[in-house]
C-alpha cells in the first residue's frame, strides 16, 4: 500500500466478475493491490499475469504459483502472454496514469512537488525523457503537444519561449522548466498549470494515449465470452479513449452499419460510470479524478 493506494479496489475487482478457476491479467500491477485482491477471489486452479514495465514494481512480485508477473509494457499484452501459452483470458484489469510511487520519488520527475531532472520515464530503459522533449522538439511539435495533452490555451506561446530560451542554456530540471514559463502560470491557477505542463510532457515520453489505444483494440480478441474488461482513468484524453471504444470499438468516428441499421460492436457497456465514494477520496487524495468504466465481451 506504500507503494501504491490502489483506486477503486473492490468496485474494479467486482466488475470483474472472477470465476474461481479463471484467468485473469493485470496489466498495471505497481503495488500489486488490485492483484492481490484478484488472487484473493482465484481459486487453486486459477491464474493471474500481471504486466508492469517499471523495474521497480517488480520488488512487489507476489510469492504465489498462480501468479505471473511480466515486466514489460501492457501494450504488448497479447503478444507476451503467448509465449506463457495463454490466448484467451477471462477478465482484464487496468487502472491506467502513474502509480503513486512514481509520484513520490523525487528523482524521477514526475511530481511537481519536488525540483528534480525532467524524466518522467515510466520504463527508465526508454531513450526519450522529458530532457529531450523540451530541449530538442521543434516548437509547432511542442505546441501540438501542450495543446493536445495539457489542453492549455497558450500552448503555442509556451512552446514559443520554450525554444527562445533554451537556445542559450538546456533546460534541465523542473524548477528550470517552472521558471522560463513563470509568466504563463499566474499565481491563483500556478498548481493547475503547472500540473497540465507536466502531464502533456509525461503523456508524450511514455506514449500513454498510443498504448491505451494499442490495448485496447487486442481486448476484444483476448477476452472469453462474457469476460470483463475494468478500466480506471484519471483525465478526460483516457476515459474518452475508453469509453468510445466500448461503445463502438473505435477511438473516432462511428461504426459502419449493415444493410439493417445495425452496428456490430466487440464489447457491451456493464453498469454505469463509477467514481470513488467521498471517504475513498477522503482517504486517497489522487483517487478523485478516477473514473471505472466495465465491459463485457459479446
């Protein structure tokens, strides 16, 4: 639990609908929370692979011979869980954004709490950090990215002074980053902003939205009939990915209808929405953004 307050526990576990002798992957095991709970509910026959592409979550592994523990990045879900013979599972879980730990260690970048080197590599065996982004993106890249990741209006001005200042010294550490964008952040919405800066930086490095989409769309191959897909987001660029691919198993756009009117979709909506009760939040202060949403396969 140091390491990593699990969102949304019980409520992401129960929508999972576990069978005793199913199978089932966790493809964001961190602290290993949700995986425990998970194995909780398995009986002696059933299995669970969890997938965690941050070498430091694998000092959590789980002493249990039901239990895998895969490091690697879930967008490579299907192709890692053959060559453990697995083809079809029966309920996946993924609580997507950045594990708790990685926020509360300093040198890695993450926070905006702590003055640390731009990184923000969820896998630190990856090339590109947040370095490199700031200090070698041209500026319409860094604008498209300001804009499109952080949604802030004055994206292409960021971007601007971005590349106007580093032409005399690289911008190395987050207080640096902080301090040459100091006149876009004001003082009343300094937090927010700073915050939406470093999620667009964070978002780019570790290729978030990409991954999801590339997950995603191997879900429906992977899932037994009636398995469960249980999906906890944490800003509106996730939870919309989400959302529409369960609604019509697309990112945009609609699905093409037949000669009926009909549109075949991979997977079916479970319940509504679900977000954290005022005591989970109460108690976990990150989990007040997070949204639940559950499918199920047809």
């Amino acid at each position: 639990m140091e390491y990593h307050n699990p969102v949304l526990l019980h409520e992401s576990v129960d929508g999972l609908n576990i069978v005793a002798d199913g199978v089932y992957v966790d493809v964001t095991f961190g602290g290993g929370g949700h995986s425990k709970e998970i194995l909780s509910r398995l009986g002696d026959h059933g299995r669970l692979f969890a997938f965690d592409q941050d070498k430091d979550a694998l000092e959590n592994a789980l002493d249990d011979d039901r239990f895998v523990l895969i490091n690697e990045n879930f967008r490579y879900i299907k192709r890692f869980l053959r060559l453990y013979g697995v083809r079809k599972v029966d309920g996946i879980l993924a609580d997507f954004g950045v594990s708790s730990h990685q926020f509360d260690v300093p040198e890695r970048g993450f926070s905006t709490r702590f003055d640390a080197a731009l990184d923000m590599r969820m896998n630190q065996g990856d090339k590109l950090s947040a370095f490199h982004v700031v200090n070698e993106y041209d500026e319409k890249h860094l604008a498209e990215i300001f804009r499109q990741y952080g949604e802030l209006r004055q994206a292409p001005a960021m971007a601007r002074e971005i590349v106007h200042q580093r032409k005399t010294e690289a911008i190395t550490t987050g207080k640096e980053l902080k301090e040459v964008l100091s006149k876009f952040l004001g003082h009343r919405h300094e937090n927010k902003v700073l915050a939406q800066i470093y999620q667009a930086l964070r978002i780019e490095v570790n290729q978030e939205l990409e991954v999801i989409k590339a997950f995603l769309l191997q879900v429906p191959e992977l899932l037994n009939p009636k398995g469960r897909l249980s999906a906890i987001s944490y800003h509106s660029l996730e939870d919309r990915l989400v959302k529409r691919f369960i609604r019509n198993g697309l990112f945009e756009g609609e699905p093409e209808k037949d000669i009926y009117g009909n549109v075949e979709v991979p997977l079916k909506k479970v319940g509504g929405l679900i977000v954290p009760s005022a005591a989970e939040i109460q108690q976990n202060s990150r989990a007040r953004s997070a949204k639940l949403r559950v499918a199920e396969k047809l």
